[in-house]
C-alpha cells in the first residue's frame, strides 16, 4: 500500500456513516448485507445510503456483487489489514521486535506506548 491509497482510506473512513456501514459490514462477516439492510439497520435513506456505499467501494473497503436486484456488500478485510501493515510498517523505529503483537494484534505492543 502506498501514502494515495491509505489517504484514500481514511478520507473514506471519515465521515460518521460510511464508518458505521464499514462497522457493519465488519460485525456481519463475509455473508454481508444487500443494501436495504445496511440502510434499515442504521436508519439511513436509500440515496444518501447510495454515495457512502459508492465511496467505500471506491476505497476498496467494500466488495458488491449483484443478487438478481439486490448488491450485496461485503467489508474488504483484506484492505483493512493492508493498511493497518502500512501503518505499522517500521513500528519501534524499525525494530519490530520490540512491538510485541504487531502482526498478530495489528497494535503497537507496549514497548511502543507513548
């Protein structure tokens, strides 16, 4: 992952309902959820459901597949953990193996705490 597609992440992540919708998507595993679902679950209309659902898909933290009429997101965790190893990437100045747990618990350990 590159500095473009981690900022890409975050600015996705930063409004209050695509990070909700990611949140669920997370919590309901790889069955995911057709959007009438994400929308009824967290009380968000269908168009305004709409941009976040495209803005997350664009990130790549969501995958859609059509079901007859119905898209079905999925989270992408695959990209999350991606960006959690960006982000870790020289945890401890480059000595990982002071952050104990990094790889495992995608958190600096306690040798990193500030």
């Amino acid at each position: 992952m590159d500095k473009t597609a981690a900022l890409t992440i975050f600015e996705s992540l930063s409004s209050g309902t695509r990070l909700d919708v990611y949140r669920l998507l997370v919590k309901t595993g790889p069955e995911g959820l057709v959007a009438g679902e994400i929308g009824a679950t967290l009380e968000v209309p269908p168009t305004n459901l709409s941009f976040h659902l495209k803005a997350l898909t664009y990130a790549g933290l969501l995958s859609v597949e059509q079901e007859g009429r119905f898209q079905r997101y999925r989270a992408n965790m695959a990209r999350m953990v991606d960006l959690i190893a960006y982000l870790t990437a020289e945890c401890c100045a480059g000595h990982p193996e002071q952050c104990a747990g990094v790889a495992e618990a995608g958190a600096c350990g306690p040798a990193c705490a500030l």
